[in-house]
C-alpha cells in the first residue's frame, strides 16, 4: 500500500504509526511491549518492519504529533486504530492519567459516545487481565 494514500477511513497508515508512536511516549515510558502492539498493527496495515521501525523511532515526540492532527485534522471514527491506541496504552500494564485523557480526546475527536469508548476499553481491558 502506497503510505502516502489515506485507507478506508482517510487516515493514511504512516500517520496512524505516528499517533500509536506519540501515545507510547506519552508517560515517559516506552517498552518493548508497547512497542510489539505498534509494530504488529502496523503490519496489519501493509507497512513493512523496517519503515514502521524508522517511523516509531524518529516521531517519538510525545504528545507534539496528536495534537497537530487533532487541531488540524476532522477524524473520522476508525476503531481499529482507537482499539491499537489503547492496546498501547494497556501494553506496559500501567495506565497514566495523561494517557487516559489523550485516549479520551481523542475518542470525542472521532465522534465515539462516552458508552460507546467505555465499551471498547472495558473490551480490550479483559483482553490485557485475560
């Protein structure tokens, strides 16, 4: 897949990457686990290993990359990537309350109701305790 042609939901792959990449690092704490969840999604969306390497490790600037796309960029709601978010998020077994929020804004950015994002966390929650 082209990376610079945006998927389904008009999002392209590379910046989906970036956003995953910008969620790792937002407590300060990037892990090998968090780091697996990124690299299997981006697989899963046609990037090859060696470009979601490069991605990961020169955009790893916090919270700088979400904030540009959510002051920029109208989103359309994409699960896939709101679920590979929170897998992130869940990955390293700690929750940071300033990951919480950006998942937050950026649930309501999507246009996802507070029990539509209750649902998907609670889901990915029993995934991670499982």
């Amino acid at each position: 897949m082209d990376d610079n042609q945006g998927t389904k939901n008009n999002i392209r792959p590379t910046d989906q990457i970036n956003w995953l990449s910008a969620m790792m690092s937002i407590d300060n704490d990037v892990n090998e686990k968090e780091y697996k969840v990124i690299l299997e999604y981006g697989l899963q969306l046609g990037l090859e290993e060696a470009k979601i390497k490069r991605i990961v490790t020169t955009s790893l600037k916090g919270m700088d990359i979400l904030m540009r796309y959510l002051k920029v960029v109208k989103l359309p709601k994409n699960e896939n990537l709101m679920r590979a978010l929170i897998k992130v998020v869940f990955a390293d077994g700690k929750i940071a309350k300033e990951e919480l929020n950006m998942i937050r804004l950026v649930a309501t950015k999507m246009q996802y109701t507070s029990e539509e994002l209750k649902s998907i966390l609670e889901d990915e929650k029993r995934k991670y305790k499982g």
